[in-house]
C-alpha cells in the first residue's frame, strides 16, 4: 500500500536528543585522540613531518571533497523530504551512498599503498596514529554507509503508514547528522595526518 505524501512535513518536535549526545561523546573522543597526537607531535615534530610527506595528500584532498559532496547530497534530502518528497529523497540517499561509497575504494587503494611500501602501524609513532585514526573513522564511515542503505528504502520499514512518515524524518534527520560528523571528522584528520608537515 503507498503511502500518501503531504506536501509539507515538519520532524523537529519529534527530534530526539539521543543523536546529538552520541555525536557529542564520539567528537570528543576523537578531540581527545586529537590532542594526544598534537602532543606527541610536539616531542617528535621532525620524525612526525617526515613521516605526513608519505601520505598522499592528494588521495585525501580527494577523500574529503567525496564527503563534502555526499554530505551535500544527503542534506538536499532532508530538505525535499520535510516537503514530502520521499521518491526524491530516497534518489539522493542513493546518490550520496554511490559518491560515498568512493572514500571508501580511495582509502582501500591508499591502505594498499601504504602495506607495499612496508608501512604498518608498527612503522613510528606517526603512522600509530594513522592507522589508528584512519582505521575507526573507517568503521564509522561504514555505518554511516549502512545507515544511508536503510534511509534510502524510504518511509515503509518505519512502522504503520499513520506513524511512517514522521518517525522516518526523525531517523533521515538522525542519519544525516551522523554522516555529517564523519565529513566533519574526516576534514580534521585530513589537516592533522596529511597537511601538517607536509611539503
């Protein structure tokens, strides 16, 4: 049965705090990875600058203008949807998920690189970080991907057609922002890994 669409839908009384505090607690888990890596590069900035000029700042330039454009995608969802437009909606979540779904064949090929070199996360202290900053943004960009696949089925998996509609804005909305916080993420490791130091 299809659901009819209103031409306008407003989701923000049925806005839920819990996203916003998981996107608090997982910022400032990584502000705090953030700040350990600042120190230690303050001890160690010659091995730490030597170290980012074997990154590919091009390859993660790249990465973040996928993001940003992903991003952009999904946010042009939330608008038309609000307006009812769930078959455009669901169009733009599909987009965003193939743009997307770039970052991740980029950073596999420059996973890849990085091993034929002989860099691990062994390697120094620099590529510690790497690894390791890169490695679980990753798996947040994995969810986040998973949870654009859902979105993109539009309204029907989120209950009775009375409640359908409303309770898919709150998760379009919840979804979106946690998508935008693995943009967000991204721009600040690409400017700590890849840019500073780098010549």
């Amino acid at each position: 049965m299809q659901i009819a669409e209103p031409s306008t839908i407003d989701a923000r009384p049925a806005r839920a705090p819990a996203i916003w505090i998981f996107i608090a607690l997982d910022c400032s888990s990584f502000g705090l990875f953030f700040f350990v890596f600042m120190v230690e590069r303050l001890g160690q900035a010659a091995l730490f600058n030597q170290s980012a000029q074997r990154l590919n700042a091009e390859l993660g330039f790249l990465n973040a203008c996928i993001l940003i454009t992903s991003s952009w995608l999904v946010a042009w969802a939330n608008a038309v949807g609000r307006k009812g437009n769930f078959r455009q909606a669901r169009r733009l979540l599909m987009a965003s998920m193939g743009t997307g779904a770039c970052f991740g064949v980029v950073k596999t090929y420059e996973y890849f690189e990085k091993f034929k070199d002989g860099i691990t996360v062994a390697t120094n202290e620099f590529f510690t970080f790497y690894f390791a900053l890169t490695g679980i943004h990753f798996v947040h960009y994995l969810v986040g991907l998973l949870l654009l696949g859902v979105l993109a089925k539009g309204p029907q998996p989120f209950g009775p057609p009375a409640q359908a509609q409303a309770q898919y804005m709150k998760w379009l909305e919840g979804g979106s922002l946690y998508w935008h916080m693995v943009d967000l993420l991204w721009i600040f490791i690409f400017s700590l890994l890849y840019l500073m130091g780098a010549r």
